[in-house]
C-alpha cells in the first residue's frame, strides 16, 4: 500500500468520524464568551460547568454589573451568550447586539441581608427593623449605583423612602460590583444590602435573610444569543440547556428561583 494512499485513507475517516460526531469532543471544541451579571454569575458557571462537562466545549464568564454588561456590549465587546436583567437584553435586541426571539427568562432573586459569621443577628421582619438597622450600622456595603448594580441602585432610592439619605451616605460603602459582601468579611461595614445570589456564596458572611415583602425588589435574569456570537451552534445549545429540568435544579442550588417553564 502507497504512502499516498495511506495519508489519502486516513484523512476520509477523520471526515467520517466527524460527520459521525466520533471524534474526541476536544478535537471540535468550540471556545464560548458567556457575558454575565454578577447575581447571575453562580448560576450561570453551574449550567457552565454541566455543559462543559457534557459537550466538551469550553465557556469563560465575563462578569460585570447588569450596566455594565449593556455598556460592554454596546461597545462591541465579543461574547455569545449574554445573560442580564430583561431591560438591558431587550435593549440590546433593539439595538441589534442580541438576536430577537432568542431571549430566555432564566432566574430570579431579590435582595439579601448579610452580617458577619458570628455577629449578633438584628431583627429585620418590618419596615422599621430596615430603619433601625440602617441607623444601628456604623458601615453598609451595597453595589455602587454608578456601576449600574440594580440592587445599589435600588438601594438607595429605598433609603430616600425611608427619610434616610443623609443618614446613609455617612454610612455608605459603596463597591464597584464583585461581591461586595466580602467588605463585611474584611470590617470595612457591619451589614451587606445585595442580591441574595450574591451574598450567599461569600465564606464568612451570614445571609440573615432578605427585605420585607413591602420593599423587596425581585429581580429577573434573562440570556440571548448574540447577534455577533463566533459559536453559533454550541451557543444555541449552551442556551438550551439552560432550559432544561437539569438547569433549574442548579438554580435553585445557587440560590434563585427559577422563571421558565
């Protein structure tokens, strides 16, 4: 048998198993840019790591506050996935950067209160429990609104409600996204105002639990294809696992409820 011929004959079979989908799932891996929240970002790597795992493609989060994320990809930062709250990803689906009809309402949550391990535990079941721990505090950290963190955002008009801004603002320890409960966990404030998601997997802070019902802000989060995704195959896929039973388990492992059938 030729040398030729033998190259010839193995280069067919490799096209075979191709075809077959026989192949190593290395060998036709596909490299993924998943663009998230941060109160998505647990759940998000969850499903992440599933995929990964099952598909043998690779996915790499990029995080950033729900603002931030629009900001970036309106930027024309490359990702193929985008996970964020619905006003941002039906802005980008008016703007072109997110495909229509690709939107998923993946989870939600609300927003969380944390002190550290260890610390005496405050009542916080009324309106005025929030108000008195607003006052008792000598330090809150909350998600800088500037950032463009929902949670902060809100945060902050709450406490205008409430009479407090000026009593807020000699407390205010505002972070530029990440998770901001690690400044309770390093003293620099005595409670954490954020989305429960993000709270919840920071070690040495206690979720005490969330805002009363009157003043709970619940927050969606939704995907889409990007309308500039280089992984249009594995990223349809990616969103639909996202679907799946096997994914609403993992959110409510990481914390949220899920919002799909």
């Amino acid at each position: 048998m030729s040398h030729r011929f033998t190259i010839r004959r193995t280069i067919l079979a490799i096209a075979a198993s191709a075809c077959l989908g026989l192949l190593p799932a290395s060998a036709m891996a596909a490299d993924l840019t998943v663009m998230v929240t941060g109160a998505s970002k647990e759940v998000s790597q969850r499903i992440a790591d599933l995929f990964q795992a099952r598909s043998g493609h690779r996915i790499t989060l990029v995080a950033d506050t729900a603002g931030g994320v629009r900001r970036r990809v309106e930027a024309g930062e490359a990702a193929d996935v985008i996970v964020a709250t619905p006003v941002v990803i039906d802005a980008l689906v008016t703007g072109g950067k997110v495909v229509p009809g690709t939107r998923y309402d993946l989870a939600r949550t609300g927003i969380g209160i944390g002190i550290k391990e260890g610390a005496p535990v405050p009542p916080i079941a009324t309106v005025d429990d929030i108000r008195r721990l607003i006052l008792a505090s000598k330090g809150i950290a909350y998600v800088d609104p500037a950032s463009g963190g929902t949670s902060g955002t809100y945060f902050v008009q709450l406490a205008e409600r409430l009479g407090l801004k000026d009593e807020l603002a000699a407390r205010a320890r505002p972070q530029m996204g990440g998770y901001v409960a690690e400044r309770v966990v390093r003293g620099e404030a005595d409670v954490v105002f954020h989305q429960i998601s993000e709270i919840m997997p920071v070690p040495g802070v206690r979720m005490i639990g969330s805002l009363p019902a009157e003043i709970q802000l619940t927050t969606t989060y939704s995907a889409g294809l990007s309308a500039t995704a280089r992984e249009g195959e594995a990223a349809r896929a990616f969103l639909a696992l996202m679907r799946s039973p096997e994914a609403a388990a993992l959110i409510r492992a990481a914390h949220m409820e899920p919002v799909g059938p």
